[in-house]
C-alpha cells in the first residue's frame, strides 16, 4: 500500500506497547483498525525501525526501572515491548534489516 508518497505495510501490535510509544509523540504509523488488545498500523520503513528500536530498547535495556515499579505498569510495558519485538520480526522481517 502506499502513504503519503511511499509504500507502507499493514501490521498488526498489542496496544500496550505502542500506546506509550505513541504516547511520547513517537511515530508509529497510522492506526486503520483497532480491538480491545492490538491495533492494525499502517506503517512506513521509518516507523518500523523506530518503533521496533524503541521497543528493542525497552525490552532489553529497561530492567532499571522494575527496580521502582510498585504498579507492575513498568513490568507490563518491558514485557509487551518484547512481544512487539517479536511480532515485527514475524511479521516485517525484511524491513528490519
């Protein structure tokens, strides 16, 4: 498909992780379909790699910040960041490269 003047992938998140992605006015594409736990995106190549770099970071590098988790919010974020890591590798593999 395309957007804008480029092409772009549909690809299907749980809303945990990208809400607070897109929650610090990151780009995560464009929202075409939504239910109680995933949205489907429309995404670029940039909001790919951005997404899937911020939630690398979260999901491999956040462990400091269980260290003051006394609502299980950081815990449940760290984790749904490692599932959107791995359903973009599932589901756009190439575009990470």
């Amino acid at each position: 498909e395309l957007v804008g003047s480029g092409p772009a992938w549909r690809v299907t998140l749980g809303r945990l992780f990208v809400d607070d992605h897109m929650g610090r006015d990151l780009p995560a594409g464009i929202v075409v379909a939504r239910n109680k736990r995933t949205y489907t995106l429309l995404m670029t190549v940039g909001d790919i790699r951005e997404l899937y770099s911020d939630a690398c970071h979260y999901a491999d590098s956040m462990g400091e910040w269980l260290e003051d988790d006394d609502t299980g919010y950081a815990r449940s974020v760290i984790q749904a960041a490692a599932r959107v890591v791995e359903a973009l590798r599932k589901q756009v593999p190439d575009i990470l490269v």
